[in-house]
C-alpha cells in the first residue's frame, strides 16, 4: 500500500505514515463541501496541496484556504 493517497475524500482509521494530496482544485471542492470534516481529518493526518497542473506562468493559488482547513504541506510555485 502507498504511504500517500491521492482520493477525493479523507478516510478514517488511516495508518499514522498515510496522507493525501489533493490539487488546489479538488481542494476547493472538499472545503465547499465539508470543512469540518477536513479540519478533523486534518487534526490527526497530514496533508498536502499543490498547485493545479494548469499554472504554467509560475503563478501560485492562495494558500490560506489550505492553511485554514489545517493542511500542513502546501505546495507553491518557485521561479528565480
């Protein structure tokens, strides 16, 4: 089994090496629907968030809808 999960939905009962990551689109999405259960999901699980394959330009989403749903790892976009 693969220590990290790219689903649509957090799981309960996930072994302590386990996380998911999610794109800022299917983010935005699981906030909308249920940020509670993030949240709790996130109390006890790490996760990560990256930028949506469509950002070419090096330009970065906001992270502080990840941060506010208690994602810990949240990829930005880095151009010298």
């Amino acid at each position: 089994m693969s220590s990290n999960r790219n689903h649509s939905h957090p799981k309960e009962n996930l072994k302590c090496w386990q996380m998911y990551s999610w794109s800022e689109t299917k983010l935005n999405k699981l906030a909308k629907k249920n940020a509670e259960k993030l949240i709790k999901y996130n109390m006890k699980q790490i996760s990560r968030v990256y930028p949506k394959g469509t950002r070419i330009a090096s330009s970065n989403f906001d992270p502080t809808q990840a941060w506010n749903v208690g994602c810990q790892l949240v990829a930005l976009n880095y151009q010298v």
